[in-house]
C-alpha cells in the first residue's frame, strides 16, 4: 500500500500541474472572444476560425479539466442521502462508484474515440464551415482528456482503500483552501508591508 500511496501522491502532483495549466485557459477564450467581437465590430470583419478555436479550447478546459475537478472533489454529488453517511460509508460508496461506473465508462469512451481521431487524421478532416478549423485536434482531445480521468480515478480508488484501511485521513473532506479574493488581499498586503515608508509629500524616506 504504501507503493501504491507513492503512486497515488505522483498522479496527484501531476493532475495538479495539468488542472493549473488549463485553467488559463479560460482567460484565452476570453481574449480570443473579447478580440473577435471588437474586430467584428470595428472592421466588420470575422472568421469562423476564431468562433471554433474557442469551442476547441472550451473542450481542453472540460476534458482535461475533468481529473483536476475529481481530485479537487469539486464535482457534482448529489448529497441528499450520502452527507448523512457516514466518512467510511461515504468512500465505500466512491469505491464502487470508482469500480463500476467512473472507470468502465471513461475506459470504454477512450476506446471508442480513438479510431474516430485516427479516422480524422487519416482524412485529414476539415471544418465544414468556411474558414473553419482541421477537426483531427478537436477528436484526440476526446480519448486524452479521459486517459487522464482513468489515472486520477486510479489515484482517488488507492485513496479510499488506504483510509479504509486507516493509513490516511479522509480523501473526502475538501481542502481548506483561501478563495481567489482572500489570496489577493494577501498579496495586496504584503506588497503595501514590503514598500518604504513615505514622507508628507510622498517621497520614500
């Protein structure tokens, strides 16, 4: 087990890293749209290119995103029943949900969408919408967004047995994290703690 918790700690660390990446993202898509919107105003001019660059990175932030939420525990759950349960019954439900559907699911979607990818780039598949994009990137992110679903799952399963098992504390309680806006005042203090103290004209002393 403890092999395996080492195991689990890498593929953490490693969705840890995709998550932070992708979720710039975000910021793209929006330049991407505030750009295509002002030139589209501004020079009556735009391209279906840059509405499907956008659906494209959309994909990348939900399917790559997909393992990051799980191991954020920020998907949806539907509490009714499971929060009165109890920590050891809650992850025995996770387990079996891991086991029986999470893992058959994405293994039989990756397998499913790789010979459609393969099928694109042999054709070399194009948008058909005028100006439009080659598709080939927009299937393989299929099959990889839910590789990397299939690893987190491996990682959350060794979770739940190793605190069945009492190794370690429950994988379930969400971490207690600061919020975007608590980490900004932070930074916002230290920077001001950090500056040198000004006279009355506001000149550093």
């Amino acid at each position: 087990m403890n092999g395996l918790l080492a195991l689990s700690r890498a593929i953490d660390a490693m969705t840890e890293r995709v998550g932070r990446l992708v979720y710039w993202l975000v910021l793209v898509v929006v330049l991407i749209s505030a750009a295509n919107a002002t030139v589209r105003k501004a020079f009556n001019y735009s391209s279906n290119a840059y509405l499907e660059i956008q659906w494209y990175l959309f994909s990348v932030i939900f399917l790559f995103g997909a393992g990051y939420t799980l191991l954020r525990n920020e998907h949806v759950r539907i509490d009714i029943i499971q929060g009165r349960l109890s920590p050891r019954t809650q992850n025995w439900i996770d387990v079996v949900g891991i086991v029986l559907f999470l893992m058959p699911m994405s293994i039989i979607i990756m397998w499913l969408s790789w010979p459609l990818f393969l099928d694109s780039l042999h054709r070399h598949e194009v948008s058909t919408n005028a100006g439009g994009l080659v598709i080939w990137p927009a299937r393989l992110m299929i099959p990889i967004g839910f590789a990397l679903l299939i690893v987190q799952a491996v990682s959350e399963l060794i979770k739940r047995i190793a605190y069945l098992q009492g190794r370690i504390p429950n994988p379930l309680e969400k971490r207690q994290e600061k919020s975007a806006e608590e980490e900004l005042a932070d930074e916002i203090a230290r920077q001001r703690s950090d500056a040198p103290p000004t006279g009355a004209n506001g000149a550093p002393q």
